[in-house]
C-alpha cells in the first residue's frame, strides 16, 4: 500500500472519513443484539444502516479508481456484517407464485392501508378503488391489514367490499376509533373458517399500536395468524417537513432534530417491549403460525431481529433486491414483514410497487410441511 502522504490533503480526507463511515457500519451491526432499553443510542446506527452501507460502497468505488488497496476497509467492514446485509438486500430475481385456493399453499397479505386514502390526503374514492382492486388481483387467502377505515354502509363499508373481494364471511375486525357510523383499527380476512381470534394489547385502548391473532382451519390444518402494528414513530407535519428540508436543503436545526431524536429513542424502546409481548404469546400456540404486519422498524434493529428469532424471514427467504416496504416522507426502508414457525417452507415473496397508501403490501407464498 502507498504511503498516506502520497494522497495528497484531499485523500487523506477521504479516507478519514472512511474510518468514520467503517466504525459507524460496526456499529450498526449491534443493534439487532442489544436491547435498546439497555443501549439505546446503538438503535440509530442500526436505522443509519442503509446509508451507512451506501456511502461504504461509494468509498470502496472512490478507492477502486485510485487503484488503492484502502478498498479493502470497506470490503472486509461490510462482509463482517454480512448477516445483516442478506437481512436488507435480496441478491436473487424474484420468486412470485401464483397459489391455488385449493392447493396446500397459502398466500398471505399484509397492508397498513392508511384509511384506503394517499399518504397526507383525505377519503379519495379512487385510491380505494384501486386499493380493493389490487387485494382482488393478488388473490390473498388470509390479508391482515393495519389502519382499517370502514362505515357501518354505503360505498365506505370496507368490511363488506373485502368480504365480497375474498368471497367468504370470515374475519375479524378490531376498531380502536369509533363514532356514530365509522370506526377505525385494525382487522384480518380469511378465506377459510376463523374458529378463535383475539386482541394482544401492546398499548393504551384507543391506539392503534396493537395485535391481533386469528386461528384458521385450513382443510385437516390448524394455523395461527398474528398481524401486527407496532409503535409508530407519531411524527407530525412539522417533523416531515424538517425532513424535506434536511434531505432537498441540506438544512439543518437542532432543536427540531432533538425533537425527531427523542421521538425515535421512545419508539425503539417501546417496540423492544411489545415483541416480547407478541413472542410470549405465540410461544403458547399449539399450531403452526405466522407474523405478519407493520413493524416499524428495519431489518437492522433489535425489534425486528428479535421477532426473528425461531422463525423464517420470508424476505430473507426468497426476498429480492433493498425490500423497500415504505414510501412515505420518511427514508423509505423496509418495515413491514412477514415471518412464519420453522413448519413452513416459503416458496414466494412480492413487494407490490403501487403507491396507493404509505406502505407497500407485502405477500408471501408459504405451505405446511
């Protein structure tokens, strides 16, 4: 390797900076081990670590073209986190499986559908016509879907139109927001017979920060279904602002950057908690099961690799390329999931691409072995 002192001022800069960038990465890798309650500033390496990994591979490219073996920091830092890494990006072409109702495949949706109305919009008839006609299209034999809008009648009544959708009777809806003629919550769908179903509490009564769990008999089979919505970051218009400024301006504030900051630190600490209240629950069910929903947090974190553990990540199962799940003002990472008890092989994963709500729906193809 060259002396430092021939790169020049500019180079020794870079590759400073690249120091920094390699001991951040690091960094990231403990998140999805240390509870954040215990450690909670380790949790914002973790959310950083799609940048972190992004600006580690610009540097690798930089030293590259000088033909300088520092490349090798970058290189040697990001294969050490390499878990990590396939937990993020899917490094095969996707695996989309279309399945039979009558088949011993089971095709699942999850879909935190923002009230069926576009991100920062109000009630949009369009976007849930198109939102009802994409769940038709892809045929879901179980859906659970986070931020559920319905009205007791009329063109609004979306248990009654997802009902018709899946051609059966069976689900379960669980309102958190209710008035005279509409309620707002969370619910599940089923083409096959739901014979048990239930709230777990993750927060106070009147949030939407909650799970809900369906038991379905499926032919001789029994399957459990959670579908999860857990703690929301509960940014306001102020904060997505401050973000648009920071990421088109490069402007920053640190008041409102603490503000955003402390808003962040309480989110990582109440999801730590409410996947373990999920897992000890599901560690009572006698069937095989299923996670699924809007989790809220990266494939970097300790909420989500804590969730993981006992299960198959469908994304890392058969997932393809960064699994972005999120489209809304917030970095756009992957935060909705779908993960299934070792009974299951996974044989599909999609990430439908249709900017209707915030989130992407997500599906998975699984079968009981």
């Amino acid at each position: 390797m060259k002396d430092k002192k021939s790169l020049g001022f500019f180079g020794r800069i870079i590759l400073w900076i690249n120091y920094a960038l390699c001991l951040a990465l690091l960094l990231s890798y403990l998140a999805p081990y240390l509870d954040p309650r215990k450690a909670w500033l380790i949790a914002f390496f973790g959310l950083a670590y799609p940048p972190l990994l992004l600006f580690n591979v610009i540097a690798l490219v930089y030293w590259l073209l000088r033909r300088r073996l520092y490349f090798l920091l970058s290189v040697i830092t990001i294969l050490i986190g390499y878990k990590v890494l396939l937990n993020n990006v899917g490094f095969r072409l996707p695996t989309i499986i279309s399945a039979s109702t009558d088949s011993g495949m089971l095709r699942i949706m999850t879909y935190n559908a923002h009230d069926f109305k576009r991100y920062g919009s109000n009630n949009d008839i369009s976007t849930k016509h198109e939102i009802l006609e994409l769940i038709k299209q892809n045929n879901p034999d179980i859906i659970g879907i986070q931020e559920f809008y319905t009205r007791k009648r009329g063109q609004y009544d979306m248990i009654d139109s997802i009902k018709k959708i899946m051609n059966s009777e069976f689900y379960y809806f669980e309102p958190f927001d209710v008035n005279y003629d509409q309620a707002s919550g969370m619910a599940i769908f089923s083409r096959y017979p739901i014979f048990n179903f239930g709230l777990v509490s993750l927060s106070g009564k009147m949030t939407g920060n909650q799970c809900l769990f369906v038991d379905i008999q499926k032919n001789d089979k029994k399957i459990r279904l959670y579908s999860m919505h857990l703690q929301s970051i509960k940014f306001e218009p102020e904060d997505y602002k401050y973000l648009g400024e920071v990421s088109k301006k490069g402007k920053t504030n640190m008041t409102a950057t603490k503000r955003l900051g402390s808003k962040l630190k309480i989110a990582f600490l109440k999801r730590a908690e409410q996947v373990y209240t999920v897992k000890a629950h599901a560690k009572e069910c006698p069937y095989p099961y299923i996670y699924s929903g809007d989790f809220n947090d990266t494939p970097a974190s300790f909420a989500v690799n804590q969730m993981e553990v006992g299960m198959k990540n469908t994304f890392r199962e058969k997932g393809s390329g960064m699994g972005r799940t999120y489209n809304g003002d917030f970095p756009n990472y992957q935060i909705d999931y779908i993960m299934v008890s070792p009974q299951f092989k996974v044989l599909g994963y999609d990430i439908i691409k249709k900017k209707l709500s915030d989130h992407y729906p997500v599906t998975a193809v699984v079968a009981l072995k």
